[in-house]
C-alpha cells in the first residue's frame, strides 16, 4: 500500500481553491479587455449640402405690397370727470391713443374737461376672487 501524505480533504480544498483563483483570473482578464478597449475611429467626412435658395424680391414692386396699410396705434383707456353744459358732473372711461386725443374726443362730445387719467390695467393680486362671498353666521342673541 502507498503511503499518502496528502489528506483526501485537504486535495479537494487546493483543487476548489485552483478553479477559484483561475476563474477570478479569467474575470480580470475580461474586465481590462472590456474597460480599457478604445472604439474604433471612424473617419469623419463634412457633409454640406448647400441649399438652393432664390429670394424673389419682385414682391416689392407689387401692387399689393404697395397697398398695405400700417398698423393702427394702440389704444390705451382714461378716467374722466367731466361736466356738461348742463352743469351735470359726468365720470366715466374713454380709449384713445393719447391723453390729448382722449381730451379732443370729449371736447368733441361737448364735455369740459375737469380730470383725465391714464386708467390702471389689472388687479394687484390676480389670485384673489373677484366676488368673496362672506358666510352668514346666525345671531345667537334672538
């Protein structure tokens, strides 16, 4: 009978540690394979194609072109306190292009002219409701 120096467990324990440190190896191997390869270059190449665009400036000429109008003015809108000829205060709102504007259309409608104001466009705080409706508590006093 041969004489063994090797323990069957203690073969079995370098065998597993042999396939272990092998496939650990093979794992670092494809690792750097993987994270340090480079892409390969691809040659670029400039691609311009060069639109081909005519501006036909005959329009210009054109009657319809020569027809057009400009825009009209922005209107803007004033409080007024005026008086009548009948001596009867009159307050109200007018849209006009100017202050002055607005103080020739009332003169036109026969009104002097006591105050004219540019009118405020807007609410200071938008968020707030335009009517609040205040709740009705019942009076415990009857």
């Amino acid at each position: 009978m041969a004489v063994v120096f090797i323990s069957p467990k203690q073969r079995q324990k370098v065998f597993f540690m042999g396939i272990t440190i092998i496939f650990l190896l093979f794992l670092i191997a494809v690792a750097f394979v993987v994270f340090l390869s480079k892409p390969k270059e691809v040659p670029q190449t400039l691609v311009f194609n060069k639109p081909k665009v005519s501006i036909n400036l005959k329009v210009f000429e054109s009657d319809q072109f020569k027809n057009l109008q400009p825009f009209e003015e922005m209107q803007m809108q004033f409080s007024y306190s005026a008086v009548t000829k009948q001596k009867k205060e009159v307050t109200g709102f007018i849209s006009a292009v100017s202050e002055s504007d607005a103080r020739k259309i009332l003169e036109g409608m026969d009104l002097r002219v006591l105050s004219i104001e540019e009118a405020e466009i807007g609410r200071e705080n938008p968020f707030t409701p335009y009517y609040e409706q205040t709740p009705v508590t019942p009076d415990k006093s009857k």
